[in-house]
C-alpha cells in the first residue's frame, strides 16, 4: 500500500532564506505522524506547501502514490487534506453549522446545504464521537470545542489526512486528552494523522512515528517507540540540551511585590482579574498556570501599570503604589521591570532597527543621549555589547528588529530588562515561539537572576517550564487565583485540576 | 500570504519610486496620445517650461516650496500613525493668523514682523490641527473625517471673514489690505541683485530657504529625538508604546500639532512671499498634494524634497504645456498629476512587490 503522503526533494527559499532543503517525507496511512523541530526549522512552510498555501520551488507531492500538484489550499482539499490551524479560522458570531457550511454551502439558497450538513454532522459525531451542539454560537464555545469546530470542518470537507499545527497550544492538559483521544479513533477509523508541535511529551504521547526537521532539512525518521525526548530534543537542536535547568533550593527573602485584592476589566466591561492577592519575595520565582486567556495577560499588564485596575492595591516593597504613580514609567523608575507576553506587539517595535527597540520603555533615560537628541553611536554600542553578553545572534544592532529569530528577540528584550537591575522583574511567555537552545539560555539567566535575589513572577501556558523553574506555583481559572503550590510538591495532574477551575479544598 | 517584501534600501527608497514615475509618464503619454498629441513634444514643453528657463525654474522652486511644507506636514503626522488630510485647511488658517500679526503690528520693524508672522502662521495651523488631534486621542474621533470637515469648516470661516469683517471698505475684493511692507519675505531675485547678481525675476522667494530648514528639522526630529522616538513607537506599534509608558494620547496631540504648524508653512510661502496680502482660496488645492508627496517620498524629508520637486516641475510645466499646446488643456495636466499620485502612491506596492520578487531571483540564482 502507498503512503498517505509522500514529499519528495521540496525546495522552498524566502529570498536568502532556505525554508526547506531537499525535504522528504513519508506518512503511512492510518497513522499518527509528529513532525518536530525548532522554530524556523521550516515545519510550517512544508506544511503550508502541503496545503497549498505556498508553492515549492521544487519538488514533487504524492497522495495516495500519486503525484499531483497542489496550487491553492482548494486543490489541497480536493485531495483529501485538511488542516487546522493553529489560530482558528472560524467566523465566532456564526453557529456551528453555519461555520462548518462556509465555503460548502452548495448553491444559492441555504436550506438544502444546511439539511445536509446537519446530517453529516450527525454522522461524524456517531463515528467518531465528535459530539457538539450544532446550533451553539461558535464564539460561545470553549477553545477546545471551537477546535473540534475546525475540525469537523476540515472532515465535513472529505479530509483523509488531517494536519494538526500545534493544536494543544491553547488548551488544557484536560482538553488535550480529549483531543489525543479523538485523534486515536480517527487513526482507527482509517484516517492520516499529521501533528506539528514543539511540545515532545505529546510526540512520545500519540504518534506512531515522528520527523525531526533542522534548518530546514529533515534531518530524522524514528519510530516514537524507538525514541526519547532527549534524543528528540538533541536531533532538533544538533546538540545536547538540557531540558532541565538545575536550581537550588532557596529560602526566600523579604517580600517585594504584594498584590492584595487586585480585579481588572478589560475594556469591554468584561471582568478579566477578581480578587488576586498574592506575594513574591526576593530570590524568588513564582510561577503563575493557567490555559492561556484566564486573566494572566492582564493580570501581568494591571501590575506593570499598563491597565489601571478597578479594586485593590500593590506594595513595592513594602511601599503602597499610588494610582497616580500606578503607570509603566514609574514603575520602571521604581525597579519593576517587566518582559511582556507578546514580544512583536509589545516587546519590540518590529519595523525598528534592533538597537531602537533595545531602549524600548527608556528612551528618556538621560545617559542615552544628550537633551532631546538620543545618541545613536551609544545605543548601537551599548546594543552591541549586550548581544555579545546574551549571545545574540546575528550580532547585528542595525538589523531590522523582525529579523532576528524569535529567541533572539527575546533575548534583546531580556537584556534590555535584565540589564537594568530589576527589583520585581515581571516574565510573559519568556520562551514562547523559542527555540530549545535559546531555552536553555533564558531559563538558566532567570535563575542566575532569581538566586541574585531578584523578585520574579512568571506567566507561561507552558506547564513544565512553570514547574521547572518555579519555587512557588499559582493557578489561574476564569480569572480567578485557584491555588497555591509549592513547585516541589506538587504535579501536573493536580495542576492540571486547579488549572480548570475545580475548587481548591486543600488551600 | 505573501514572501516577506525585502529590499536593499536603495532600491526600495530610490528605484521603486523612479520605476512609479517612469511608469506614471508612459501612461499619461498614452492619454496624450489618445487626444491626437505627440506625448514626446509634450514632455518637451513640460520640462523646457518648468526647468529650460531661469523664470520657469523659479516658478518650479516656488511651487516646491509649498509642497514641502505640506508634504512634511503629512509625513509628520504619518510617522505617529494619522493620516493628516487637512493641510488644505491648516494652511487656510495660518494665512489667517498671517494676516492678523502682520495688520495689527504695523508699527514693527520688518526683522521682528517677519519672526512673528511665520509664528503666527504656525500657532493657527497647529490649532486647527490640535482640535482634530484631540477629538482622536480623546475621543476616537477618526482623524480623516474630522480633517476634512476641518478643511469646510476653514474654507467657509475665511470667506464669513474675508467678506464681512477683514476685508477692506473701499474695495469690492474679499480680500485684506496689502501686508506692509516691511513683512514682505525678500524675493530670490531681490536677495540674488543685492549680491549683483541678477537672476530671472519670479515668485520664488527666501521661504525655501525656511522650508529646507524644516526638512532637516523634521529628520531631526523623527529620527533622531527621544520625541520623534515615541512619535514612531507610537505610530508602528501603539500597543508597545502603552508597555512603554509612551501616553499615544499626548503623542496624537504633539504629532498633530507639529504637523499643523508645517502645514503653515504653504501660508507664508504664498503670502508673506508672494501675494501680500490675504485672499480666498489662495491654498489652490496644494494641501492635498502634500498627501501624494509624503506618500511618494515614503515621509522621509529626502524623499519629500525630491517629490516635491517633480510636482514643482509637474505644476509648472504643466501650465507652459496648456499654453503652448491648447489641445492639453489645464484639466489635462491635471489628468497627468493625478496618474503620476497613483503610480507613486497608490500602486507602489505593485512595483515593491514586482521588483522584491526580482531581487529574490537574482540571489537564488546566485546562491
């Protein structure tokens, strides 16, 4: 029997960039097939190939052993491909069945499209139990239904193979299973499983085998029950990596940041942050779990003074925070420091040149300039040195700010906040869309920093970094704080519980 | 989705323009065509008219003078993420502000009417500027609609004015009375004469002088203060400035401001330099092209001086060209203005994206 898909010798180049080099690759059908590797390793451009979305610029696609050629995401589907992409599109005012029908309404008038999307619907539910209510407003549901929505649609449209990219980013450990559940009887029914991730522990978790993509090239085909993460993880990277950083134990200091009571709104009206007191100490990190979207990104911006909260108050330490003072550009002044969630829309500003975004936050720092002029010779200077510091790679400070990679972004950001001796230092995601190298680099500065005696209050919606590097590990549900662990004792099952919100009876 | 655009800055600051008007030219060459012309006779007439001669340069270089100032004007605003179409307006105000320093102070000597003028043209363009500015920091009034209502509101207050209260009893003209004349700013020909040496005599005056001046003054500002650094932050990327600390509001206002006050510039150029006096309608329209030239000249001064030099020579030689060849008409010329604002304006991503895509080839090929 031929495979499902088979890629042979793709090419693709974004001007000087080599996407993908001479990629092969092979998926069985009726299998569950991971594709691994770093960021900008060119998983996404083979995938967006696949599906049409771009053409290679050499290179053959096979489906079902024969080759054909796929233009536009519409031959794709033709071909029985589907894909759900990371970023859902589905249109959220609009019912299930409305969603599901776009683009497929089958003639003018909707009445007799929609009878049979409600049929087929009803059939995928029965075989693969896909069950959802129809009728519900698609932006209503939670993430994980809305999931199952790009799903259904991708199924509803004849997908034999499915491609999956990074699909658990925005769900719970709890609807992760449900979905690796569902994608098991997908298998068993004969469907072609393709899952983009980062995350190995669900590579070891689901797939039957896996390919490892490098710069570009697939440097490896395993079995998943031939390997191990670290093996994964040495492959992806073309080193050794640690996956875990080493810390010692710690007693913490004198408590710097105090958070007593603190509710935000957003500026819909709708409340974002109820009630979240809490504490972080010197030499501290304290982590914060939650599925992304429960009032950790505004929760960290209420602190740094970028949302004026409707109730409650900060200490600095020990020192009560004005509202009046309660803004970025004081707080800063006042030693807290803050690396934001979203690097390209607020981190940095990616149409500067790296060494403006290096002052992003400070620009009136008098030392950076002399009276309303800034010196540029200093800033490309400082720049400079700081990527030296940070390994920042290409060490290039005149370099356009979306040029650099993803970790070396952050690593620009981190230095610019780093180097600023923070007293509170507040963490968003510090290694979202970074590859495991820079990982590596960034945990082990926050560590260096929190044993430094620096106060840190780490975000992430990755699990294991939060219990790799935190002492102390708050869960947030619906914008609520719904527990407090110490990282040492605790684990992910029970995290994982706190993190949906099922009431805490211990604290 | 779409490769990332890339170019070397050359190309996308120097080529792509030159590309977008040799294009522009050939269209419009294909209009005159059309009425019966030769477009090679008319190009001659454009460019013996506005640069053959020392009194058509002059007249070319009065005529830049103005869209320099409005094309910073533009720029300004463009670089802090607004789009300020209400130069016309601004500059309709400033003339106001000219005409009530310079007719109410003249008992001053000329080194302090002319300062306090080029003030007063400056303070009422930035007002008329500051209020729209306000309305979208504080109120998320949209900055084009509430410019363009602006540039009503300015044209109608001049004539309420101009016939009711500022024009002169004798006279049957919604115009002031003359500017005295020690606030005149010394014509080119005047200062060149004074040095012996005698060029053409034309409207051309030392306001270009002040409007290079600005062109440096706004690079300055935009590219190398702390003030034109939150302009852009604000301007590229509104949420960072909020992580910065950066207040967008007050950003808003000071761009707008600024913008205003360049915008007042096209006031003394056409009045303290040449006209002498207040009267209707004397923005003709250039406020407007202050958008095709900050567009043209991707809002860098550099670019905007050049820009505004092809429209000087557009503007000038075009009038030669419908005097010499009745067949093209005034309107026509517009006609070419308007096809050479969307070739550099409007379709500049097309030749971006053309001459991106080429660039990519070469250097696989060469990889």
């Amino acid at each position: 029997m031929s495979p499902a898909i088979e890629l042979i010798a793709i090419n693709k180049s974004f001007g000087a960039v080599h996407a993908n080099k001479d990629v092969n690759l092979s998926v069985e059908r009726g299998t569950i097939h991971g594709i691994v590797g770093e960021n900008g390793a060119g998983k996404s451009t083979l995938m967006s190939i696949l599906y049409g979305f771009y053409e290679a610029d050499s290179g053959e696609v096979r489906v079902n052993g024969k080759p054909i050629v796929i233009r536009t995401p519409n031959d794709a589907i033709h071909a029985g491909i589907g894909m759900v992409h990371q970023h859902f599109m589905l249109v959220e005012p609009l019912s299930v069945v409305e969603n599901v029908m776009l683009g497929a309404e089958g003639g003018a008038m909707l009445r007799v499209g929609e009878a049979k999307v409600r049929a087929e619907l009803a059939r995928l539910a029965k075989d693969y139990g896909l069950e959802i209510d129809v009728d519900a407003t698609v932006g209503d549901l939670s993430v994980g239904l809305q999931q199952r929505v790009e799903i259904l649609k991708a199924l509803y449209r004849g997908a034999d193979i499915l491609i999956l990219d990074e699909p658990t980013a925005v769900l719970t450990p709890a609807e992760a299973d449900a979905l690796f559940g569902l994608l098991r009887s997908l298998k068993e029914q004969g469907k072609t499983v393709i899952l983009i991730t980062h995350k190995l522990r669900e590579i070891m978790a689901i797939t039957d085998r896996v390919s490892v993509m490098r710069r570009g090239e697939m440097v490896a085909t395993v079995e998943t029950a031939n390997t191990s993460p670290p093996e994964l993880a040495e492959l992806m990277v073309g080193r050794r990596v640690l996956l875990r950083v080493e810390k010692a134990e710690k007693t913490p200091g004198a408590p710097l940041l105090e958070v007593d009571n603190l509710s935000v709104v957003d500026s819909r009206g709708v409340l974002r942050v109820a009630n979240a007191s809490f504490t972080v100490r010197a030499g501290e990190i304290v982590g914060i779990a939650g599925v992304a979207g429960n009032g950790q990104s505004e929760l960290l911006e209420a602190i740094a003074g970028m949302r004026q909260p409707v109730l409650g108050s900060l200490r600095l330490e020990g020192k009560a925070i004005h509202s009046s003072e309660h803004n970025p550009h004081r707080m800063r002044q006042l030693g807290l420091l803050h690396v934001p969630e979203d690097r390209l829309r607020t981190g940095l500003v990616p149409a500067f040149p790296a060494f403006e975004s290096a002052i992003l936050g400070f620009s009136d720092e008098p030392h950076l300039g002399r009276g309303p002029i800034l010196d540029h010779d200093r800033l490309i200077e400082d720049l400079a040195k700081k990527m030296e510091q940070y390994d920042v790679r290409p060490p290039a400070p005149r370099l356009k700010s979306s040029k650099f990679s993803g970790g070396n972004q952050q690593k620009i950001v981190l230095a610019r906040e780093i180097e600023r001796n923070p007293k509170v230092l507040l963490v968003g995601q510090p290694t979202r869309g970074v590859d495991i190298g820079a990982i590596e680099f960034i945990h082990r500065r926050l560590i260096t920093l929190r044993d430094a005696g620096v106060a840190i209050l780490l975000v992430s919606v990755e699990l294991d970094e939060i219990m790799n590097l935190s002492d102390r590990i708050l869960t947030m549900c619906g914008g609520k704080i719904t527990g407090e662990r110490k990282a040492s004792q605790t684990n992910e099952q029970e995290l994982g519980l706190l993190m949906a919100g099922v009431v805490d009876e211990a604290a | 989705m779409s490769a990332p655009l890339d170019l070397p800055r050359w190309a996308d600051t120097v080529l792509v323009p030159a590309i977008s008007v040799v294009a522009a030219f050939l269209v419009a060459g294909l209009v005159v065509l059309a009425i019966g012309e030769n477009p090679l006779t008319a190009t001659r007439w454009l460019l013996q008219g506005s640069l053959g001669t020392g009194e058509g340069l002059g007249f070319t270089l009065f005529y830049m003078t103005d869209f320099i100032f409005v094309g910073l004007a533009v720029a300004v605003a463009y670089h802090a993420g607004l789009f300020n179409i209400g130069g016309e307006g601004q500059a309709t105000l400033a003339g106001l502000g000219i005409a009530l320093v310079l007719n109410n102070l003249t008992f001053l000597p000329g080194f302090l009417l002319i300062p306090l003028g080029i003030l007063g043209a400056a303070a009422f363009g930035a007002l008329w500027a500051a209020i729209p500015g306000y309305l979208q920091a504080k109120r998320g009034s949209h900055i084009v609609i509430t410019t363009i209502m602006f540039n009503w509101l300015a044209s109608v207050l001049l004539v309420y004015l101009l016939v009711n209260v500022l024009r002169e009893p004798q006279s049957m003209n919604p115009e002031t009375r003359a500017f005295p004349e020690q606030s005149y700013i010394p014509f080119m020909h005047d200062v060149f004469a004074a040095f012996g040496v005698e060029i053409p005599t034309s409207q051309l005056n030392l306001t270009l002088v002040l409007a290079l001046a600005s062109a440096y003054f706004v690079w300055l500002l935009i590219y190398r203060s702390r003030l034109g650094y939150a302009i852009r932050v604000v301007g590229s990327n509104p949420s960072a400035a909020v992580y910065a600390g950066i207040s967008p509001a007050r950003i808003i206002i000071i761009a707008m401001v600024l913008s205003g006050a360049l915008a007042g510039g096209l006031a003394v150029n056409e009045l303290m330099g040449y006209q002498h006096r207040l009267l209707l309608e004397f923005t003709s329209g250039y406020g407007f092209v202050g958008i095709a030239v900050a567009l043209m000249g991707r809002a860098h001064p550099v670019g905007i001086i050049l820009a505004s030099l092809l429209f000087g020579i557009l503007y000038q030689g075009g009038a030669e060209l419908a005097f010499e060849q009745p067949a093209i008409t005034r309107d026509m010329v517009v006609v070419i203005g308007g096809i050479i604002i969307l070739f550099a304006g409007a379709l500049d991503g097309l030749f971006r994206r053309l001459v991106a895509h080429l660039f990519a080839r070469q250097k696989l090929a060469r990889a």
